[in-house]
C-alpha cells in the first residue's frame, strides 16, 4: 500500500512542479539585467576598475576582445568566483557601473532598439501621457 501510494504521489509531483515554476526573463536595455553588453556606438561607459580584469591565462598569441559585462554588486570583486557564470574567464572584462548603464545605456538603448518606455516606437519616442511635455 505504502509502494503504490508513493508512485501516485511521484506520477503527480512532476506536474505539479512544473505548474509552480515561474521564470522571470529579463532582457538586455532593461534594468535588472546582468551579462555581456554590447558598448557599439553607446556613449562611453562609466567603468568600476579602470584596467581590464583577467582571470585565466589567455593563451600567447591569442587575442581576445575585451567584454563589457554588467553584473550585481559583489561579482566584480571576487570575479575569479563568478567568471565562469558569465562565459567570461580567459577575456580582458571591463564592469560598467550600474549607474551609467540604468541612466545611460538602458535610454539609449530602448531608443535605438524599442522596449519599455518609448511608446511601442522603437525610436525613442516618448510616451505619451506620461509626464512628457
């Protein structure tokens, strides 16, 4: 009895845990977004460490371009810890502040790219109703 009360529960708990699994995803030009940036054309970014940070040998004659990453608070000083999370050990990383890249990056890049806050435009438009003269 014991047995088949158990495979019942195990058969139903699969189900079950898929219903309450909730993921969050959150894009690149959103606030809350951590990983790789790309600076392209953007303004110049604000910079937490001046000189890129290595973890990792990168090989002799091999050459790697550097990564802008934004990450949380704490990463950037024990990087050796979190690099691998990022796809990042062996690469010159440069961290952005979270400063510039909520109030310069996010603007320009909902601008030229669309997203929350340009009205569905996708041109920087503003919207309207929203405080905006």
């Amino acid at each position: 009895m014991k047995r088949i009360l158990f495979l019942l529960l195990a058969a139903t708990l699969p189900g079950w845990a898929a219903a309450a699994d909730v993921g969050v995803s959150i894009r690149i030009g959103e606030p809350g977004f951590y990983g790789q940036i790309d600076i392209g054309d953007y303004p110049r970014p604000a910079l937490i460490y001046p000189q890129p940070v290595v973890i990792d040998v990168i090989p002799v004659g091999v050459v790697r371009p550097p990564m802008y990453l934004h990450v949380p608070p704490g990463h950037a000083k024990k990087w050796s810890k979190h690099c691998r999370e990022y796809g990042a050990c062996g690469y010159p990383v440069y961290f952005v502040q979270d400063r510039w890249y909520n109030d310069v990056y996010v603007p320009a890049y909902r601008a030229k790219h669309g997203g929350p806050g340009d009205g569905g435009h996708g041109k920087g438009k503003p919207d309207k109703g929203k405080g905006h003269k």
